[in-house]
C-alpha cells in the first residue's frame, strides 16, 4: 500500500481525485490538507464523498505531511506550489504537482507568462511533463511529474501525431477551445458567479491565455518542429468536460488538392493510438458528454477544403487532472496503467 496525502482538498481537482484514490487497490489516503484551522470533514467539504471516508482536513506543515505519506498529491494552485513541492522532495516523497509549476522549460519563458519568479527554476527542464500516451518511458519510476494543464492536454493528444508524421504543418495551427466552469476551480471570482456565467458563451485570455507557452513547448520538442499556435479558451456554461477544435495547414507529407483525406488522417490517428486504453479515435464527432466523469480522450479529424480540422473532447477534471495524475502516479510505481481509472 502506497501512503498517499492530497494537498489543496478541498478543491474540485482534489475532489475527483479522492473520489479515484478510494477505488485504487494500492493506496491508503493518510492526509487531507487545507488551509482552514477548524478541521472540516471530507463529507462536508465534497457532499459526493460523503460516507466513503471518514477523515478531516487539516493545515499541516509540510514535514507533517512529508511524514504521513510517501506519495503527495498537490492540488494547489500554481506559484503556490513549487514551494511546497520542493520541500517535499527534500524529504524524500514522491510527488505529482497538478500545478503548472514544474511544467514549462524555461524559468524565463513562466516569469513573462505566470507574473512570478519561479523558486525552483533549477528543477525546470527535469521534471517530466505528465502525458504518459507521450512520455510513458520518463514517467515510469518518476519522482515528480508535473501533470498537465487540462487545455494543453487535449490539444496536445490531437495534434501531436499528426504534427510528427507531417500531415500538418507547424505553421498557422489555431486552436478554439472550450471548457466548463470547473475548469476555474472554485474560488469564487466575478466572471464564475451564476449570474455571469450562466447562459453565456465568454472568450477568455486572447492572445494572453498561459496554456500557449506549454502547448508550444510540448508540441515543438514531441514533433521536432517549432509551432507559434494561436489558442483562444472560452467559458461555457457547463459544468465540466473541454473541447478543443483546430485548425491546421497541411503538413509536408500532406501537400496539394491530392494530399491526404479523412481517412488517411484518420488511420495516422488510429495507428498512433492503438495501445491507448484512454484515447479513443472515433468517425463521428466527439462531445464532451461523451467522456464525462471518464478518463478518455475522444478524437476525429476532418480533410476540409484546405485545412486539417482536429476535434478532440475530455473531462477537463478526470483526463485533463486526475485521471492524468492517478495515470501518472500509476506509471510512478509501476502499477497497472488503469489501476482506479
Ligand atoms: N479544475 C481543473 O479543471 C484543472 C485544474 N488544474 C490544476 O489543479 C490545481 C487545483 O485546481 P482546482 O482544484 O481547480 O482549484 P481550486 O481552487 O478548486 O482548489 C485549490 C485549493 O488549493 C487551496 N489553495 C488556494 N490557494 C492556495 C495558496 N495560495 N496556498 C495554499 N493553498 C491554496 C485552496 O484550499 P483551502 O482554501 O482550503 O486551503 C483550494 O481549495 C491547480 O493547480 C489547477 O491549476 C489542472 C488541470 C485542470
Ligand atoms: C475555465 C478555466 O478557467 N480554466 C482554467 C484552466 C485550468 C487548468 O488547466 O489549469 P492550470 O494550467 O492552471 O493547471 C484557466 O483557463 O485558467
């Protein structure tokens, strides 16, 4: 049995991943961490979970922590959490950092993107970045893996193989995102509040939003070409679930009113993914329904006119944050791949 604490529970990611540690055979959850000094119960924290285990959430110190367990899962928000997590790995615990803290290359390139310095900079460019249908190899026996952010996550798995085999180009790729509320976590901010949100289709971040640099950084280094994407997120009002549509010039293998169609592309998709338990590459067209609550990634592909359009959906809470981590933490160990999933 692995000890495992969860930092940051009583958040909607934490939320989930509780929900996935308590049907792992091999984990024994031993700390709840918060911020609040008056201990509440799980149960009253997350109302789903209530009955399921009887403990309480406490402010620890990071030695208390570093002592209850020998895994922590980090669900803090980012600048607060590389902190943390470089204490933790002082003290000799494993860690998956749901942050975007460990994510990015280049301390430079998440000062001008994230407003802080970063207090770990010389860990960056050492951490594996937690998409395991790309780096399964670096995350087995990792210590910390920086798992993804939820946008980043499904555009990376829709374009990365059709980048590499040159189907698209690296040049012009655009990408139109959507995600549900939860996707904010929840603190309150005005933009989330009822009122705001409900019945409201709200671009966010354009030309500004953080998840550009780390979508860039993945796709360029896994395909071995340099991409400038344009990504625009919008709010929509929806729980949960994220879909990505887009659009991409053909690539050089890809070339003239005779290049590749649908279901060449799709079969480029097909047999990049054909020992994915969690990426489904289907015909029709993916919606986020479809992958609610799972921890899949649905994906087509369409030959329109001149372009390449990529379509992909996941649960922006179970693929896009902890399925990933309970994946990555899986990988970690050496655990079957799908053990809680
Ligand atoms: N929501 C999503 O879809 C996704 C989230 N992520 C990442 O996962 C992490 C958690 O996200 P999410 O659950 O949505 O966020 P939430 O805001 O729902 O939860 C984060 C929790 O962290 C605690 N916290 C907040 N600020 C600080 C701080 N400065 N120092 C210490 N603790 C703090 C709070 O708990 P308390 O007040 O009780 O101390 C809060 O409940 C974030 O890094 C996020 O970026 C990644 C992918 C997708
Ligand atoms: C709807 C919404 O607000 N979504 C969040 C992304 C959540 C995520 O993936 O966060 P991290 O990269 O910070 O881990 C946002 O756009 O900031």
């Amino acid at each position: 049995m692995i000890r495992v604490a969860v930092l940051g529970a009583t958040g909607y990611a934490a939320r989930e991943l509780i929900a996935l540690l308590l049907r792992h055979p091999e984990v024994q959850i031993t700390a709840l961490t918060t911020r609040q000094e008056d201990q509440p119960h799980l149960g009253d924290v997350h109302p789903t979970l209530r009955g399921r285990l009887d403990m309480q959430l406490q402010n620890l110190t990071t030695a208390e922590v570093a002592h209850s367990a020998d895994c922590i899962f980090c669900c803090l928000p980012h600048a607060a959490s590389a902190a943390v997590v470089s204490e933790l790995l002082a003290a000799d615990c494993r860690v998956v950092d749901f942050s975007a803290d460990y994510r990015l290359n280049d301390a430079d390139v998440y000062s001008q993107w994230y407003g802080v310095t970063h207090p770990d900079a010389d860990r960056l460019g050492k951490v594996p970045y937690g998409l395991p249908e790309l780096y399964r190899e670096q995350l087995q026996g990792a210590r910390l893996v920086a798992n993804p952010g939820c946008y980043p996550t499904a555009a990376i798995l829709a374009l990365a193989p059709l980048l590499k085999s040159g189907a698209i180009s690296p040049e012009g790729i655009v990408i139109d995102a959507k995600s549900g509320v939860s996707g904010a976590g929840r603190s309150a901010k005005a933009h989330l509040h009822f009122p705001e949100a409900n019945e409201n289709l709200l671009p966010y971040g354009v030309g500004t939003h953080r998840h550009t640099p780390e979508i860039d950084q993945v796709l360029s280094n896994y395909a071995g070409v340099t991409t400038d994407v344009v990504f625009t997120p919008h709010l929509v009002p929806m729980d949960r679930g994220e879909l990505i549509t887009a659009y991409a010039n053909p690539g050089a293998t890809n070339s003239g009113n005779d290049g590749l169609q649908t279901e060449e592309l799709l079969a480029i998709l097909r047999q990049h993914y054909a020992d994915e338990q969690f990426i489904r590459v289907i015909e029709g067209i993916p919606g986020t329904k479809s992958v609610a609550g799972t921890n899949y990634c649905d994906i087509t592909v369409r030959r329109v006119r001149g372009k390449v359009i990529v379509i992909s959906a996941i649960d922006n809470l179970i693929k896009g944050a902890s399925g990933a981590a309970v994946q990555n933490f899986n990988l970690m160990y050496g655990f079957e791949e799908s053990a809680g999933l």
